[in-house]
C-alpha cells in the first residue's frame, strides 16, 4: 500500500500563512500567529524557510497571480478570438469562484484595496504578458476599425465582471442561495461570455453606422 506523503514544514507554514494573511491581512498578520496556525512552537521557523514574514506573503502572492497560467492551455495563442475569450473568461470562473478559493481571495482584495510593496512586481510578472494576449485577443473579436482603447475597455470590463461577482459573493450567495452550487461557476463563465459577445455586436453595429 501506497503510504501518502506528509506535508512539509514549509507547506504547512505556506498554508497556515494563506489563511492568517485572509483574515488579518498582510500588513496586521504576525509571525506568530502563522506558525501557531501551522501547528509550530518554533516562531523562528517563518524565517528559517523564507527568510522574513514579508519574503513569505511574496511567495504566496506569486503562487495566486501564477494560478491562471497554470490552469489555461498553453495552446491559447493558436485559438481563435472566441475560443480565447472561453478560455479567458471559464479559467478566471473556475480560479475565482470554485469552493475553497476563499481565502485567495480575501488577499487579492486586500491587495486591491491596500497594495502590499510586492504588487507592482506582481503586474509586471503576470498580468502584463496576459493583458497583452487579451488585448490582442478583443482587437480580433471586435474586429476592423477596432481601436486599442476600446480593447482595453473591453479587457476591463469583462475583468469587472468576474471579480465583482467574487468579491460579492458573501451578499449574493445570500440572496440567491439555491444559484450557488459545486459548478455554478460553469454557469457564471458561460453568462459572461454571452453578455460580452452582446457588448461587442454592439459595437460592430456602431462601426457599421458610422461606415
């Protein structure tokens, strides 16, 4: 019989970390408290495996910013704009709202709201190299005559979307408890994707009009 590894000290202090730091908040969170939560008496046992408090929140925000290109296909380029914008919006669906994502969560809205030191680093490593794939990727959607200021009005407001219904989750799933299930997030992504697809003919139209 397979015997199932036990988790490292450093995962352990990794996970304890994510949750101290949801429900603290980078900036209030203390070494103390992530070690107890991992289980350790040891309080030095943070800088021993990373260095510093600080040098661990970085780690963890790299792990959730790295999280999207981990779960879509690496063959995004090679699709079509539609196919791309399924991939988009379905990947950002299922990071944001499956059950359990909880406490990510609660530190992408802090760093929203209150940006650590490490958040600008964090655009430049992951978010830039996708804005310019998805900016790309609305250009061809919306088609000729598209300017990149309506790409990017585009990317901003279908991102809206999906974090707005995350971070909102709290009130709407009080509100409409029977709509929250395992896969509701399917639902979600295919409800995004119909609603941009609208936004864009919408703005086909207008090239038409003005042609």
């Amino acid at each position: 019989m397979t015997s199932i590894p036990k988790e490292t000290t450093q995962q352990k202090l990794i996970k304890a970390a994510i949750k101290v730091f949801a429900e603290k908040g980078f900036r209030d969170a203390t070494v103390r408290q992530i070690c107890k939560q991992a289980g350790t008496a040891n309080i030095n046992a943070v800088n021993y495996y990373f260095g510093s408090k600080e040098q661990l929140y970085k780690q963890i925000l790299e792990l959730i910013f790295a999280e999207y290109d981990k779960q879509a296909p690496i063959d995004f380029i090679d699709k079509t704009p539609e196919e791309q914008l399924v991939i988009y919006i379905s990947t950002f669906c299922k990071i944001l709202y499956q059950e359990g994502d909880s406490d990510a969560t609660a530190i992408i809205v802090e760093e929203f709201t209150k940006p650590s030191p490490f958040l600008e680093e964090m655009v430049d490593t992951f978010n830039r190299p996708r804005v310019k794939r998805h900016l790309k990727m609305f250009k061809g959607l919306l088609g000729e005559g598209a300017t990149d200021d309506m790409a990017r009005d585009c990317l901003v407001s279908v991102s809206g979307q999906l974090l707005y219904y995350s971070f909102a989750r709290p009130v709407f799933s009080r509100l409409f408890p029977d709509y929250f299930t395992e896969n509701s997030h399917e639902q979600w992504a295919a409800h995004v994707f119909k609603f941009t697809l609208g936004g864009i003919e919408a703005y086909k139209r207008e090239f038409e009009t003005k042609g």
